[in-house]
C-alpha cells in the first residue's frame, strides 16, 4: 500500500526506530505517511474519512487500525459491518410469510 501510495503522490517522511507487535515480532520503520482514507460501512452505508499517519513497516497487512484510533472515532458504531455479523432474516419468520402466500393462494 505504500508504493501505491508513494506513487499517488503522498510523500514519505523520514522514520527512525523499530515498531514491534503484542508477540515481539520487530520491523524497522523505513518511512511515515500521511494521508486520508475513507471507511464505508456495508450494513449501515455510513462512510467516515480519517486523517492517518503511518508507519511503513514489514508486516502481511495493507493497514492496522490502532485501538486509539478505533475508540477516537467510535468505528465500532460508525463501521458496524466490520465488528458484528450481517443481521440474518429469521427462519421462522420467512417460513411463516411463505406459507401464508401459499394459503391466501387457496
């Protein structure tokens, strides 16, 4: 995601030092970015963009939301989708509509 961003023209900073996860797994910081994004929710439509400054580290993820940021912003209400399951219609319900089309038919 940096080198797209990079190549979109938002400017990489200098970074010094080494950002290390919960597990102890280190990566030294090769630059900082700053930039906006835009999170839009599935269930809800809801967007919000954030100001975000990164680190540019090694890591398998195209981004990490801290727990400051997510609490700043309320994203567990604001983005619903990305913390709880999609609602599911009740079973009962639906099974119950479809045989009162069937007898209403009659």
């Amino acid at each position: 995601m940096a080198q797209l961003l990079e190549v979109a023209g938002v400017a990489v900073h200098r970074c010094a030092g080494v950002v290390c996860s919960a597990l102890g797994n280190c990566s030294q910081c090769r630059g900082r970015l700053r930039f906006s994004i835009t999170l839009t929710d599935t269930i809800t439509g809801s967007a919000i963009t954030l100001p975000v400054s990164a680190l540019v580290v090694e890591v398998p993820y195209q981004l990490i939301i801290g727990r400051r940021t997510i609490r700043k912003y309320d994203l567990t209400r604001v983005l619903r989708s990305y913390f709880v399951e999609a609602p599911q219609p009740d079973r009962a319900l639906l099974n119950a509509l479809a045989l009162t089309r069937v007898q209403s038919r009659s």
